[in-house]
C-alpha cells in the first residue's frame, strides 16, 4: 500500500466514526469558561453586545509586600564546601525571582487598577450615550417623507408657519431656562452667604449662653455653700432666639412653564434673598446687645445678695 492509498483510508474511517465528545473539564482553560459563565461575568461569553446594563467586574487590589533582604543569617557566612556554596547561589536565585516577581506584580496591578479607572468611565459615558438615543428626536423637517409638495398651498404654508413659530417658542424657552439658572446660581450665593451670617450669629448667642450658664453655676455654687437659694433660673438656649435657617433656593422656582407668560407676577426668590442677607447685615448691629446684655446679668448676680 503506498502512501496516498494509506491518507484515503485513514480519512475514510475518520469519516465514518462517529465524533467524540469533549470530556467535561478537560483542560483549564475549559474549567476557568465554565467558572466565568457561572459568575456575573457571564455576558463576555455572550453572541449578543455588551450594554450598560451589565456592570463591569472590579478588581479588588491585594497587598504586595516590600522587597526587602531575607535569610540573612545563611547568606551572610562565608561557605566552607561546595555544597553550602551551591546552596547559597540557589537561595540568592530563588531571592532574585521572588523580588522580580513582585516588581512585574505590582507594575501589573497598578496597570489594572487604572484600566478599571478607564472602564468605570468608558461605562458612565455608554449610559449617558444610551440615555440620549433613548430621547425621541423632534422632526424639524418640513418635507422628511420625499413626496412632492406644492410649496404655495395652504396645507405647506400653514406648516412653515407652525414650524417657524415652535422654533421661536424653542429659542425663547432656551433663552428662559439660562436666565433661570443664572438667577438660580445667584440665589444659592446670597444663600450661602446668608447661612454664613446666621452661624457667626448663632455662635456669638451659644457662647454668651456658655458665659451665662457658667455664672449661674459658679452663683449656684456660692448660694449653696451659705444656705441660700438662687434668685433666678438656670439660663436656656432657647431664651437666646436662635436664628432659623432659610430655606435653600431650588431650580425649579426660578422656571417659567410658559415663556410668553408675563412673570413680573411671579415672586423672585434671589430678591427675597437679597433682602434676607439685607436683613441679616442689619442684624450684625445687634450682637452688641448679645454682649451688653452680660451687664444686666451681673447686675442681677449682685442683687440676689439681698435675696433670701
């Protein structure tokens, strides 16, 4: 039998046996498949595209420790025959491969660490890309379905002017939703500012309530060691007013529903908050009378001397 006939045959009865099934798990490779299919992973094994639905796996880093010298006490002693000599050079080579293998595991990880910084934002930037084709689009075109139109007709007249008056209504409510975030971010400012205002006050009243509280204790004191009782009660916070915070100005207050409506009926917010923070600046003035009112308490410490 020469050598062609021998192929034929071998292909012949290859043809007519039936074929054998891959064992399960029959290699790694196999195993790790079955794993990832099992896992939350399992759409990279997927025919169909990845969407932003699937979250994509993190990689939690583990901790390398530093290279550093060891076996010191066998490396250090000169040896004394050739087997403790080769010995010590296997020792230093298995060092050596130990250290090297850090430095590529730790080149590794930080590379991972930053491609999953790229993933996490390639992921955020498909969502906002699949939020947007999700949007239905507005058709602007007069004559998107390709028919022949008779351009001087009432039907088309009517459109273009219809067309023209949304675009018109669009700009204007363009025009409207900047002027309401600009006076929406002037708001939050003078709020801020005003929130600034009223802690500073808040804090000078619960320190002159601290000072007050203080004396009254030391007066308590001094009342009790001589038999006496005090002429007046315990100092509270909530006798010193302290000053609510305002309510922080939303977005939505500064919008108009309908642009073509006349808002000089609405009510401002940053013109409130402007006289807020007005309101506040003209308060500064009265924590003198937070302080002076530290006279008046001395006054009556000295006066319940005569108290029974």
């Amino acid at each position: 039998m020469d050598y062609r006939t021998h192929q034929c045959s071998t292909a012949e009865s290859s043809q007519s046996s039936p074929p054998v099934p891959p064992t399960h798990l029959s290699s790694p490779t196999q195993n790790t498949v079955d794993l990832l299919a099992q896992s939350s992973g399992s759409f990279f094994l997927s025919s169909s595209p990845i969407t932003s639905a699937t979250s994509p796996p993190l990689y939690s880093t583990q901790i390398i420790s530093p290279v550093k010298r060891r076996y010191e006490e066998l490396l250090d002693p000169e040896p004394t025959t050739e087997r403790e000599k080769a010995l010590q050079a296997a020792l230093c080579a298995s060092e050596d491969m130990v250290n090297n293998q850090k430095t590529w595991m730790r080149g590794m990880q930080a590379t991972t660490v930053i491609q999953n910084s790229y993933v996490v934002q390639i992921h955020t930037c498909m969502q906002e890309h699949e939020e947007r084709k999700k949007r239905p689009r507005k058709k602007s075109r007069l004559n998107g379905d390709g028919r022949p139109k008779l351009v001087t007709g009432d039907a088309f007249t009517d459109r273009v002017r219809i067309h023209e008056d949304e675009a018109v209504q669009e700009e204007a409510a363009k025009e409207a939703r900047g002027e309401a975030v600009k006076k929406y971010k002037a708001a939050v400012e003078k709020w801020k500012k005003l929130e600034e205002s009223r802690m500073a006050i808040n804090e000078k009243k619960r320190t002159s309530y601290q000072h007050h509280v203080t004396q009254w204790e030391k007066e308590w004191s001094c009342t009790k060691a001589e038999g006496r009782k005090i002429g007046w009660k315990k100092p509270k916070l909530a006798d010193f007013e302290l000053e609510k915070q305002k309510k922080k100005p939303t977005l939505k207050s500064f919008q108009i529903s309908d642009p073509s409506e006349d808002s000089g009926g609405q009510v401002d917010a940053a013109e409130d908050i402007a006289d807020d923070c007005d309101d506040a600046e003209g308060s500064e003035g009265s924590e003198h009378d937070i302080g002076g009112s530290e006279s008046d308490y001395s006054a009556s410490v000295s006066g319940t001397d005569k108290l029974d």
